[in-house]
C-alpha cells in the first residue's frame, strides 16, 4: 500500500489532524487505517454513517446511479428523477403537514436556507437561538452557533439578529441546585421557557423574530435531551406569536435516537425540519422540508447552490432510507441504546467521575466531572478517549466544557459489538481514573 505520510503536512492545519494516521477504508462499524490497523468506529464519522460504513444497498445505488448520470442540474427548469424518488421516501418518514423539500449540500448550508425561508416568510429579522447550540461554520450559521468560542473567535462581528437563549439543560440548570429532584424528561421548570419569553419582552420583539431555531437533542453542545415540556413550550410560543420553529435535526435524524426523527420523542412538528449527516450515509446531501404554502412564501431563484440535491447523493439518500427502515436499525437503535445507558448508568455507579450518563437511542453521552461535584473535567474526557482509541475504539468529544464523551455508533451495530466498546471503555476508565 502507498505510503502517503509525506503529504499529511500538505492538508491544512485548521482540520485537526494530531495522529499522522491515514484512514483507507471503512465497512460496517469498522474503519481501516494504512498500517491494517482496525478500529470499532463508533462515532459514525461524526454522525453520519448510520447505516454502517458502505452499506452494501446504498454502495450498489451509488453505482448505479453513477452509471447513468453524475450531475443534473436541478435548477434550469428542471427536476430530477432521484430527488423524486427520495422526495417520495421522505414523505414516509417526515412528519406528514412538512411536505415540501429543498435540498443542499452541507448541515450548515441547510441552517441558512431554513433561516433565509424564515425571513422572507415572515418579513421579519432576528433569530432565537439558544445557548450551547452548534448549527455550523458559514458565516451565517456560526452566528447562531454558540457551543464554544473557538467557532467565532476572530470571525466576529458576524450575522445580526441573533438571540440567544438558555438551552433546557437539568444537570446544569441554575434551579436545579434548589430542587434536584427537578430534573430529566419529565422535569415541567419553566425557567429555560421563562427566558425565551424574557427575550420576546427585552431584546427582540415578537414582531421583529422570525424564528426560534433549536436541537431537539443538544449535539456538539453536550448531548443533552431537554425536557419534552421545554420543546413543546418553545412551539407554544411559536403559536402564541406567529413565529416559526425550525427544528434542527442534523445530527439526531435518520435513526439516530431510535425513532426517525427526535422529534418524535416529544410529539412536536416544527415549522422547518433541517437534516443532513445520516440522510446520504456519507454523500453529501442536506435538506429542509416544510408545509408548501410556507414554501411558497419563499422568493422563487433567490435560493439554491449548483450541486444542492446531486443526484448521486438523492440516490443514495434514497437507499439509506430504505435500509433503515427495511433493516430495523432505528429499532436496533433504540434496543441498544436502552442496553448502553444501562451499562454506563452501571459503570456511573462505580466510577464518581461519570457526572452524568443521558441519551436518547444511540445518540448517548457521558459527562465527566471532578469527583464529588459538578466542575466539569475535560482532562479526564480527552484521557479516557485517547485510551480508548489506543484500543481500537474511535468516541468523540463534545461539550461547552469538552468533557462528554459521545457515543454514536452507526445504527448498524451488534449488542456484541457493543459489549466490545464497552469492555474497552471499562477497561480505560479502570487503567485512567485508578
Ligand atoms: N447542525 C447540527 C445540529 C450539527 O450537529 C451540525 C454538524 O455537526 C451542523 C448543523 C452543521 O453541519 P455541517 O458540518 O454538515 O455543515
């Protein structure tokens, strides 16, 4: 095999590539680097491969797609036939009143388009966001980004109109410390709520806010569930105000929390539902969908990208849809992220310095904290998932504080594969926090 190592110093620094290793190849939960070396990947190339790597049906319509055209432009009068196909595969999936689709390429590039159908829907300006969120690296979508300062720093000043809230998130709430038996999916604290509507009276008016933009389930923010009250609270004030909710279910769609959408989980319809990672299993595909007289609000050609909705990615979305649903794994997902928050609840029990263990499907995350307290402890997070990697299992970070440890393995996995995470991770945590 080549040795590429004397051109790693030509990829720019700004990706952070620490290791000098070379990924070569991927199937299942399974990447190779150059050396054979296998590793378990259960961070799904970040939320994206939920089918497995190169699932053997979404590789096959791939080829057979590229077989009969690479790029057909779908904005010269024209629509395509994949993107009708994955349209009608959509329809099954979304929820039913969301029946119209535009499509992009990247998460953020779908953010903006949901923000930018906002503002010209409503002709108003600002934006809520909240708080931890990360809704990705455009000008426009760090704006509404505010997981850690390394995404603004030095960018600023950015995209005006943008407010932020308190996201619902119990293990750090201020009131919890008052009443810790608030917390969790059933916790009615209305104080996150409290603060939207304290923004609607001080910093931005309802009649100047076209929408509050939010996760369903916190991603590089920490991997937090709110409360279902807290998302339904925000769609009543949506209702109450004629503002639109869009729901930003980029990383937590496509099987991920063991429905097809998270959405699911709390029994709310967003105005604007945003996807991307695991609709293409890799190709890059993102998209919005929403009610079509919304759509139709929407300025015909004053949106859209040259290769938004290629047609090899809508071909691919296509089969990622199909295989999810044909292939149990959204319910995979959900019988093995009930086993994962077991086992780690268990290991919670042991080890002090696991704060917090939450999650919803296989979309779970482990709070590391200094024993005895809640300071959050980063060190500890980047040890054990260091430790882990040198054992052949690849997790993520994620956090304001960096210190959640995330798994998201693709949807794919065996519950043995997963007890082989796990022996790994339990056998880190031993050799790291003794
Ligand atoms: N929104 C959420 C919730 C995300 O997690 C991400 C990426 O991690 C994005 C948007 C941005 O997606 P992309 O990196 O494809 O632009």
């Amino acid at each position: 095999m080549s040795d590429w190592s004397d051109l790693i110093p030509h990829v720019s620094p700004v990706w952070t590539h620490l290791l000098d290793k070379v990924l070569v190849r991927g199937e299942g939960p399974y990447v190779w680097d150059q050396d054979g070396r296998r590793y378990l990947d259960f961070t799904s190339g970040i939320g994206v491969v939920n089918t497995g790597h190169c699932h053997p049906r979404v590789v096959e319509a791939i080829r057979e797609q590229a077989g009969r055209a690479l790029h057909l432009q779908a904005n010269i009068g024209f629509v395509h036939e994949p993107m009708l196909r994955l349209i009608g595969a959509l329809k099954g999936v979304v929820p039913p009143e969301l029946d119209t689709f535009f499509f992009s390429n990247s998460g953020a590039e779908a953010v903006e388009a949901a923000v930018k159908l906002a503002r010209q829907a409503t002709g108003r300006p600002n934006i809520i966001a909240f708080q931890r969120a990360f809704h990705g690296r455009t000008v426009g979508t760090m704006s509404l980004t505010s997981s850690k300062t390394i995404y603004r720093a030095m960018y600023q000043p950015l995209m005006a109109g943008v407010f932020f809230a308190p996201y619902a998130y119990c293990y750090r709430c201020p009131k919890m410390e008052a009443n810790p038996e608030r917390y969790g999916s059933n916790c009615r604290c209305d104080w996150p709520l409290e603060q939207v509507r304290f923004l609607l009276k001080s910093q931005t008016a309802p009649e100047e806010t076209a929408a509050i933009l939010v996760e369903p389930v916190l991603g590089e923010g920490g991997y937090v569930v709110p409360p279902a009250a807290f998302l339904r609270g925000l769609r009543e004030i949506c209702d109450e105000y004629g503002i639109l909710l869009i729901l930003d279910e980029v990383q937590s769609g496509f099987g991920r929390t063991g429905r097809f959408f998270a959405l699911e989980h709390f029994g709310v319809v967003p105005d604007i539902l945003v996807m991307a990672k695991g609709l293409a299993s890799g190709l890059p595909l993102s998209g919005i969908a929403a009610r079509r007289e919304l759509m139709e609000r929407w300025e015909p050609g004053s949106h859209g990208g040259t290769y938004g909705g290629n047609v090899v990615a809508c071909a691919a979305a296509e089969a990622t849809i199909r295989v999810l649903l044909e292939e149990g794994l959204v319910e995979n997902a959900a019988r093995l992220g009930e086993i994962l928050l077991d086992r780690l609840r268990a290991l919670q029990a042991r080890y002090p310095g696991l704060g917090d263990v939450r999650g919803l499907g296989l979309m779970v995350g482990v709070e590391f904290v200094v024993p005895g307290g809640r300071t959050p402890d980063k060190d500890r997070a980047k040890e054990v998932q260091k430790g882990c990697r040198d054992n052949g299992l690849l997790l993520l970070t994620c956090g304001t504080e960096e210190n959640v440890i995330r798994w998201i393995p693709p949807l794919v996995i065996t519950e043995q594969e997963l007890e082989t995470a796990l022996e790994i991770f339990e056998a880190v945590l031993d050799s790291v926090v003794q």
